[in-house]
C-alpha cells in the first residue's frame, strides 16, 4: 500500500520522481543495490477492474490534462500517461532496442559513456527478460496490423514482427486505457513491485513542487523536495523529503519544469524537445479491418528508417482505433461524417512516425515553466521533418493499396481522398506543418538530455544535472536526440545504467 504522509520530514538515501519506465526501473535498482527509497507518484495507483475500458472516462483520468494536452499552438496532441506506471501504463508494449546508428550518434556527437551499440546488447537483452518480452505469435496479427505485413511483403519492403511486453495476453484491445487482466509488463507489474519488496516507500498523488539544497559542498549535499500530498479526503498537505540523491523522472515535459521551478534551469533544459511527430492515413477495405480488435501494434514496417545520410527518416505502426477515437479522426461533418462512421468495421489505419531532429543540433521545440506556474509546450517541425513526414504518408498510402485498399484518405481539414496507387503524388499538393495535418505524439523524449557541453545539455554523460551534484535525471528527456523508435524499452536501458552507477558512487562515498 503507499505511504500516506503526515507532514512530519521524511528522509532517505534517495527520492526518486516519478513511477513510468525512468523512475520505477531507477527505484528498483537503488532499492535492491540497499539504498533507502522513497518513490513519488502524482497519479493514483490503478489496478486490475480500475481500468474500465470506457475510452473518455480512461482518457480523463489516465492522461495528462485528460487527453487534451498539446502544443501551445494546438499544432501538435501530446500524449503522455499520468498515473502509477506513468505511459507504461498506457502505451502499446511494443520494445525496440536503440538503433545502432543512434547510439553512435550518441557517443560521437554527444559524448556518452558506455553506451555503445555492443555495450548495450547485454542490458537490452537483461530489460526484455524481466520484462517477458517475447516477439507476437503469427496467429496475433489483427488484420489491422496485417495491412503492413502483406502490404510490405507485396512492395519488397522490410517490415518486422513486434516483439512486446505481455505475459497471458488476453487480445482486448484495450492497452492504451490500462490493462484490466495485468498482462501488461509495464511497471505497475515489475519494476514499482520490485522496488516496494526491497525496502522503497512509495507515496502515490505526490506531486514534487521543487528541489532546494540544504547543504553546499560534496558530492551528495543533502537536498529537500517539497512535496504537495493529496489526502484520501481531499485536502493538500505540504512535505519536505530530504536525501542526498534526488532522481527526476518526470517525463519530457514534468522532468524540465520541475528542474526550473527549483532554480536548476537554464542552458539546455527544456529545449530539444523531441516528439517523434506522428499522422496517419485511413484506408478503407471491401474486408472486415475492425482496429479496435487484438493486440494493438505487432507489425511494423521500418522500410524509410534511413531516408538521409544521418539516420533521420520515418516508420509506420498500426494504433487501435477504438469508435471514439476513429469519430476524432474521421474526416467530414454531419451526413459525410456519418457515412464515414458506418464504415468503421472496414476502415484500416496506419500511422507514420517521423524521427525528427533531421536539422541537427537546433532546437525545434522548448518546455518552459511560465511565472504564473503554467506550462509552455513549443514545437515546430524543421523543413527535412516535414520532407520526410510527407514521404512516410506516401509509403503508407502504398501499403494501404498494396494490401487492397479501395479508398485512402489523409488527416487534412480538407482530406485528400485516392482511389487509385497512381493519385498518390496529389498528398503533395497539402501544406505538412502542424496545423496543416493533425499531428499527434506519445514519444516526448529530449528536455534535460545528457551530453558534455552545459550550454548544448542538461546533464553529464552519467545524467547528473550540471551545477547541482546528487540531482539526476532518468527518463525520456535524457536522450541526447530522438531514439527513432518507440522509446519505452531505450528508457528502460537508459535508467538501468544510470541508477546502477548512482548506486556505485553512493557506495564508493
């Protein structure tokens, strides 16, 4: 059960901010290498019949700002879970390792350590172990996610099977609002258990308000978080936790707001927002589709991975699209939207995931706390994002009629509707910034990343934020640049490292 605060000073080797794939793998980690842990959650912790598998009531109360946070220009959707497990919680268990060329490009251009494409074999493989990761048997394709498989077995493209994290997976559908049967491995079934039988205290509806140094000097100065605790009956009580290792795992966007509300900010933090932008194209079929049904994402093809010399370019994933979420989507108003609906159970859909950062080493979005306490998300997509955004939805559209579609229809407010592979050039003829596509996102990577130079990162090589020592990070925001996958399983490995060798400094004094 978690710990319900009194108000009195708690203290502990470690405190460690957040509970998704950073902050429950780091937790774990410090708790079983001995360390006094105390684990803080903002969300509440759900479990089991919680999760009813009502698409508004779950986006409201499982994601940030109920489904509706965005960019500060509505460009871009933000999609991130704010409950106990945190987008583990939520996501589509899907695990890819790192790509090899981005964690080259990690070390040459950003300087991090022991973390090369042969050194993190071993933890890749360690992370899918603990986490039952087991690559989707052939009779679990939807026929969703069939659409790329024999799309891209016609085409000559590559594709692959998804390996993901479940273990007695019960086929529903139903992950992105919670997994009622606990076949999910995220870290609500592994890591936050872990962690709590090796001694950590968790504090659920936790919110961490600021860090402040109450010592100066050494390695570990201890350090107080202030804490707001929300009470069974509702009231807010204030709390102060001190420790010498304070971890932030926040996600992208909680991670360099908290950091610059206690006066940590500055240089890199809160810029190279990374979003991995993502749009899609609806494909209409004479067959059955109903991508509601099954395991969500077991297919992926990664063709376009490479579309430059750099290793920037695009893949294309399958989502569930349960009626909700498909209305949302569907284009048209009125007696057009209907006509669209009724089709429904024959409407198949691809997304197109941009790993963006193509412009290397400039800032293309910044997550800032304004003086007022509210949040600021900017994001634009650089000039090669959009060139390769665009040809990710022409290749889907190829997947689409490869596969048999009769109809393909792109996510414009005026949608441009082919029926025919050769109309494909005319989603040339549509503006691709945000705004101009609906662009959505639940990869938010990049706000406190790691690297060698103050002024380019927000924390050393090992994630320890420049001018604050004992202060690190352990999420999504630390990658250097987009992963260019789904990121769950690089986060994982990602604060695996890094807790481990905050655990060794601890012990080595």
């Amino acid at each position: 059960m978690p710990l319900v605060l009194d108000g009195s000073v708690l203290r502990a080797d470690a405190v460690v901010i957040g509970t998704g794939a950073g902050g429950a793998t780091a937790a774990a980690r410090l708790a079983e290498a001995g360390l006094d842990v105390i684990v803080l959650e903002s969300g509440p912790l759900l479990y089991g019949a919680d999760f009813d598998e009502r698409e508004a009531e779950m986006f409201e109360r499982l994601y940030a700002d109920g489904g509706l946070r965005s960019s500060d220009d509505l460009g871009v959707s933000i999609v991130q879970g704010v409950t106990a497990g945190g987008s583990t919680t939520v996501n589509w268990m899907i695990m890819l390792r790192t790509p090899e060329w981005v964690l080259d490009e990690w070390t040459q251009r950003h300087g991090t350590v022991g973390m090369s494409a042969a050194e993190m074999v071993p933890v890749f493989a360690r992370i899918e172990q603990e986490l039952h990761a087991r690559r989707v048997p052939d009779d679990a394709h939807s026929p969703n996610n069939r659409i790329i498989l024999d799309g891209a077995a016609k085409l000559g493209w590559s594709s692959q099977q998804a390996v993901i994290n479940a273990r007695g997976c019960i086929r529903t559908g139903f992950c992105g609002y919670g997994c009622r049967s606990g076949a999910k491995q995220g870290t609500l079934e592994t890591y936050l258990p872990r962690a709590v039988a090796a001694g950590a205290r968790l504090v659920t509806n936790a919110e961490a308000q600021r860090i402040e140094f109450i010592e100066r000097g050494g390695a570990f100065p201890t350090k107080r978080v202030v804490v707001q605790h929300r009470q069974a009956d509702g009231r807010v009580r204030d709390v102060g936790i001190e420790a010498k290792v304070v971890v932030v795992a926040g996600g992208a966007v909680g991670t360099p707001s908290l950091l610059q509300r206690s006066g940590l900010g500055g240089g890199a933090v809160g810029k190279y927002l990374r979003l991995h932008p993502t749009t899609g194209l609806l494909g209409v079929y004479e067959r059955e589709i109903y991508a509601s049904g099954g395991i969500p994402l077991t297919s992926v093809c990664d063709e376009f991975h490479q579309l430059d010399a750099h290793g920037y370019g695009v893949w294309i994933e399958t989502p569930p699209m349960h009626p909700a979420l498909s209305a949302t989507a569907c284009p048209g108003i009125g007696a057009a939207h209907r006509e669209r609906m009724l089709k429904f159970r024959n409407t198949g859909t691809l997304i197109v995931l941009t790993r963006d950062g193509a412009d290397r080493e400039q800032s293309n979005g910044e997550v800032r706390t304004r003086r007022d306490g509210s949040l600021s998300i900017r994001y634009a997509l650089g000039r090669r994002d959009r060139a390769h955004a665009l040809a990710g939805l022409e290749a889907a559209a190829q997947l689409h009629f490869a596969a048999g579609a009769t109809e393909v229809i792109s996510g414009h407010a005026r949608p441009v509707i082919l029926r025919h592979p050769d109309e494909i050039p005319r989603l040339r003829s549509r503006p691709m910034g945000p705004n101009d596509i609906p662009f959505f996102s639940a990869h938010v990577n990049g706000t406190a990343r790691m690297g060698t130079h103050p002024r380019t990162a927000a924390t050393d090589p090992h994630g320890e934020r420049f001018g604050a020592p004992g202060v690190f990070v352990a999420d999504g925001s630390l990658l250097p640049t987009a992963p260019g996958v789904n990121p769950q399983e690089t986060i994982f490995a990602l604060s695996t490292i890094i807790a481990e060798r905050i655990a060794s400094r601890v012990k080595t004094g």
